[in-house]
C-alpha cells in the first residue's frame, strides 16, 4: 500500500474509529483505516506528521507531501 505524509497541528479527539485533526486551521475527520499505524496517535498529540493513504489524501486534497511505499 502506498502512503503520503501529511502535516498534523493538533488531533483534537478521537473516537473508536476515526480522527478529528487540525490541519491548518482547519478541522478534518481522518479515518483511522486510513492511517498507518493508528495506534501511535491519541487526542492531544501536537504538531506531527502522519502516513495516510494516497487515495485518502488526494480525495481529502492534502496535496502531495512526502510519499513511501
């Protein structure tokens, strides 16, 4: 599966299956079957990049950022 990273300001809240972020000032959900390794992340964690997918970051217009396969 391929990835892009995407800046992270704040994750605000989570529930069981999904991100609330803060990405710029803006608020978004970002489905945690749509990042690598969500077990790493909890509500409060500040100022951090996180591997989405490709397709999620283009359908959500992310831009491109840093990519790994």
């Amino acid at each position: 599966m391929s990835w892009e990273y995407v800046k992270i300001d704040k994750i605000i809240t989570e529930t069981e299956k999904a991100f609330l972020v803060e990405i710029e000032g803006e608020q978004r959900w970002i489905p945690m079957s749509q990042i690598a390794d969500p077990e790493e992340y909890r509500a409060g964690d500040a100022v951090l990049e996180i591997a989405v997918t490709v397709w999620f970051a283009k359908k959500e217009g992310f831009g491109k950022s840093r990519r790994y396969q």
